[in-house]
C-alpha cells in the first residue's frame, strides 16, 4: 500500500488543500489504494480535512489524522 505523509501545517495558505487532494486523488487511482496521513492539522488544516471528506476520499483511502494543537475536536472529521 502505497503512504502519503503530509504536514499542512508547513503549506502556505490557499492552495494547502488543493494540494493535498490533487496528491490524494492521484494516490487514490493507483491499483493499491492509498493511507494518507496529515500532521500538524492546525486552522487551515481542518479545512483540508473536510475537502477530503467531502470529495469524498475516506472511501477509497485511509484517512489518518494527527492532531497537534491542544482542545482539537478532529475526532468528528475522521
């Protein structure tokens, strides 16, 4: 299974989830399927998050998450 392991958190701005969905989507379309893992997940990072979930990227990839900033609810993202 191929793994993509991205940190949001060092990506500037506007074009952090684009980014990362354009890199998901194209892991997604190899025959193994794909795990990506976002670090970092800060703000902007939520933001990312819901993109993939809502482009609908949970049900081809695992989706794992890891949150650095304290009080997070990422929990319900996931």
């Amino acid at each position: 299974m191929a793994s993509l392991l991205t940190d949001i958190s060092q990506v500037d701005g506007g074009c952090r989830s684009e980014n990362l969905l354009s890199k998901a989507m194209k892991m997604v379309m190899r025959p193994s399927g794909a795990r990506i893992t976002v670090m970092g997940v800060g703000g902007g990072g939520r933001n990312a998050i819901r993109n993939l979930i809502a482009g609908g990227i949970s049900r081809s990839v695992r989706l794992v998450v890891i949150d650095t900033d304290i009080g997070s609810d990422l929990e319900r993202y996931s």
